[in-house]
C-alpha cells in the first residue's frame, strides 16, 4: 500500500462529495465535469489497487487475503459503477449517487489499510 496514495484518494473522494452534494442542492443534474472527477478518482484507485498487487506479488501479503481481495475489488468497481448510475439518473440524484460513493471510498481506503498492516 501507498500510504500517500491513500491519503490522496481519501481527499479527492471527499472533495467529489461536497462538490456532488452542492450540486445535488442546486438541483442539478450530473455533467461532464463530474465524470471528469470520478475518472480522476478512478485512475488514483487503479494506481493504488496496481501498486498493491506489485507488492503482493513481490511476496507481502496481508493476513485475511480474501477479505482484502474482496474490499480491492469493492474500490475498483465502486468509482464506474457510480458514474454509470449517476450519469443515468439525469435528476437532482444523479450527484447524489456519486457522493454516496465518495463517501463511502475513503472508508473503504481505511479498512484495506487495517487489513494490509494490522494492530498486532
């Protein structure tokens, strides 16, 4: 894990969840810019899920494998997805989505981070 790189996706993730929620506010629907942000998003997450498979398979690994494996999974699915739910919902609710999911991500950033170096 890239400890930077999770504070970054940490940060940008909750970014896109104010700036999704004003809009939300606003009652605007999702536009370009905003998929622009959760591609930006996307690309962090791929960064980070690629740097952790490097060292994964340079040897370290984390105690509960599987339960990591599944919550990688989770952050690289959950940027697409909510883009292509939001970008369909072409209400209000659209931005309301992709916050959901930022909010989401960074607790999902902090449980990977447990599982890959955890409290002994």
């Amino acid at each position: 894990m890239v400890d930077w790189l999770t504070m970054a996706i940490q940060m940008v993730s909750l970014a896109m969840a104010v700036w999704c929620l004003i809009s939300t506010f606003r009652d605007q629907p999702m536009l370009v810019p905003h998929l622009i942000g959760v591609g930006v998003l996307w690309l962090l997450v791929l960064g980070q899920v690629g740097a952790t498979v490097v060292t994964m398979v340079g040897g370290e690994r984390p105690d509960e494998m599987v339960m990591f494996v599944s919550y990688l999974a989770t952050v690289v699915l959950l940027p697409p997805a909510c883009a292509v739910w939001g970008f369909m919902e072409r209400t209000k609710w659209g931005p309301a989505v992709i916050a959901f999911a930022c909010l989401i991500l960074p607790v999902l950033m902090v449980r990977i981070e447990q599982l890959w170096s955890p409290v002994v």
